[in-house]
C-alpha cells in the first residue's frame, strides 16, 4: 500500500516507539498527524521528521472532553485520517498485587485503555464514512502472558488485543484493517517511567542482553501499514532474540 499523502495519526508522539514511527512514515511521504503531553519534546521530534506536512497539537489521552475538542478544531483536511497508531502508552509500578499503588493502576488503564478507547472512537466516524482506514494498536508480551507483580499492566495490555479484536468483528464489512504490534524487552523510556525515575533500576533490565530498539518496533508497524489493501496484519508478537517469553530472557 502506497503511503504517500495518506494521513498517519500517531499518539505519544515524542519519544520512543511513537516518535520513531513519526521518522519512519515520514520518510515514506504520509502526512503526520502528531499529538503527545510534552510539546517541547514533540517539537523535537517533527525537526527530525522531513519530506513531509505535519499537523501537531497537545493532548492527553486520557482527558475524553480534551480530545472531542482537539478533533472538532482540527481542520478540515486533517479529519480523514487514514491510519491511526494507538501507541500512547505506559506502566507505572512493578509492585505485588496486595502492595500496589491504586494512583498506579489507574494511570495505566487510563492511558492503555480508555484513551486508546476515546481516540479510536473520535477516528472512528470518518474512516466508516469513506469506507477506508487502518487501526493500529501497540499492545505487548504482557498481554498474552501475565507475570508477577504485574497483574493491572497486564491487564490492560491483554485488553489492548481483545478491544481490537472486537474492533475487527464490529467493523466487519467497513474495509477498515485493525492490528495490533505486540513487543517484548524494547529499550526505551518505558522502564524509566515505570520505575519512576530510577535510572539503575530501568537500566538492570536490559543488562546483559541486546533488546529491541524503537526502531525495530516502527519497523513492523510500517510492515503492517504497507500490505496491500486486501492483506490485515492481525497481530505482530515481536521479541528481542534473548528473550523467550515475558519472563525468560537470556543475559550474558
């Protein structure tokens, strides 16, 4: 599928696996449509993204009144968006279900569930009515394989593939693809975040092992994105070599 000129939606844009996505789609000539929490940090990313028009704005994913206006004030010729990628996302906490932050849990399924729910549904009418589009969701290992004191990011990664399975069901005869890009160990700021902060903690856990970069993540998105028409990519379960499942990983 040629993407020249197709608009690509793509949440969390400023850093990690959504800002490589910004690089790779626009080398291939889509038109971006950037939205993250951090302005400063998007700016960044859109002066490394060229060959391309770009549209950003700042949104919280997890703010639903937040997106219904930022999609009413788009203009026009931004509303048609033909790719959306739900890559918003985050943990917060690696802690015993017993001994867990409840502020934890609902940042997560704030943002890994109903803001990829608020979105999709605000992109939703437009891909319906022109019979066309393509959801792409950024889910992981997790939510195939539950592992200890991570029971609620589990969760709410498990629910990023059933809600896009329903997706596929409900929008059956719409012409509208769903898939979902699933990763394992990607060094990013993902373990920083969840571990708030603590450098040597988020760095223990890609010691001793070559993991995945954003990069290679985008890689399989603009795999996805790029099929023929009639081809959905359903799911993509991408893992660092070293690592075997959500818990076995292999260190020098």
């Amino acid at each position: 599928m040629e993407l020249k000129d197709k608009i690509v939606f793509i949440t969390g844009a400023s850093s990690g696996i959504g800002a490589a996505c910004a690089r790779h789609f626009s080398r291939l000539g889509a038109k971006l449509l950037l939205c993250a929490r951090r302005l400063e940090a998007l700016q960044e990313i859109i002066t490394q993204c060229t060959n391309t028009q770009i549209h950003s704005f700042q949104l919280d994913v997890t703010q639903h009144d937040a997106i219904k206006k930022a999609f009413a004030s788009l203009p026009d010729e931004w509303k048609k968006v033909d790719i959306l990628i739900n890559n918003a996302g985050l943990a917060a906490g690696l802690d015993f279900f017993q001994e867990g932050d409840i502020n934890d849990w609902e940042t997560m399924i704030d943002t890994n569930v109903k803001g990829l729910l608020y979105v999709t549904k605000a992109v939703l009418p437009e891909m319906i009515a022109r019979n066309t589009g393509h959801i792409i969701s950024i889910g992981s290992i997790a939510g195939h394989e539950t592992y200890p004191k991570g029971a609620v990011y589990c969760a709410t990664k498990a629910a990023v593939n059933v809600i896009s399975q329903g997706l596929r069901m409900d929008l059956s005869g719409k012409n509208i693809r769903v898939s979902t890009v699933d990763p394992g160990a990607v060094e990013t700021n993902f373990s920083r975040v969840r571990f708030k902060g603590d450098e040597k903690r988020a760095a223990a856990v890609y010691a001793g092992m070559q993991p995945l970069t954003a990069e290679d993540i985008a890689n399989a998105i603009v795999y996805c994105a790029t099929r023929p028409a009639h081809v959905n990519v359903s799911e993509i379960i991408i893992m660092p070599t070293a690592q075997a499942s959500a818990t076995i990983v292999h260190r020098d």
